[in-house]
C-alpha cells in the first residue's frame, strides 16, 4: 500500500470540500484505489495532463470536481490538487 501526500494547495482545495460528504465518499473511494494500485475505472476519465501539470494524472470523481495527482514513485501518491475544471485550469 502506498502513503498518500497532500501538497499545500490541494490541503487547502480538501478543507473547501470536507462539509459536502458525496464529494468526500467519492474522492475517498479513489484515493483509496490509487494508494491500493487499483486501476481507476474509465467512468472516471483517468488521464495524462499537459501544460503546468505535465507528468501528472487527472481524473473526473464528478462532472465538474477534479483530482490531479503525481504517481511517480513506489512508495507514495503525491496529490496535487482538488477542485472544479474553473479552480484548477
């Protein structure tokens, strides 16, 4: 199992999110296949990104709520943000 890490930005987007509980059940559902190398379904639209977050990986846990991570070491998930399409790009 990986160790999750949170950079600033994204403990600050996760404190925005904690009061609405379907957000939290969903993201906390991914988080818990990335930390588990679980693939993560296509109903989640799991991509690459270009642009400021080259390197990074995207995926769409509602239509508009987003969660951007870095998976480029054994140990741990590095992630980098958490928001709508308008917060992160």
């Amino acid at each position: 199992m990986k160790e999750l890490r949170y950079s600033t930005k994204a403990k600050k987007d996760l404190k925005k999110y904690r009061n609405n509980p379907r957000k939290m059940e969903k993201l906390y559902q991914v988080l818990y296949m990335l930390i588990n190398d679980i693939e993560i379904p296509e109903t989640f639209i799991p991509h690459k990104l270009i642009g400021q977050y080259k390197g990074c990986m995207e995926c769409h846990i509602d239509p508009d709520f987003l969660l951007i991570w870095l998976d480029e070491n054994n140990e741990y998930i590095q992630i980098v943000r958490i928001g709508s399409h308008s917060e992160l790009f």
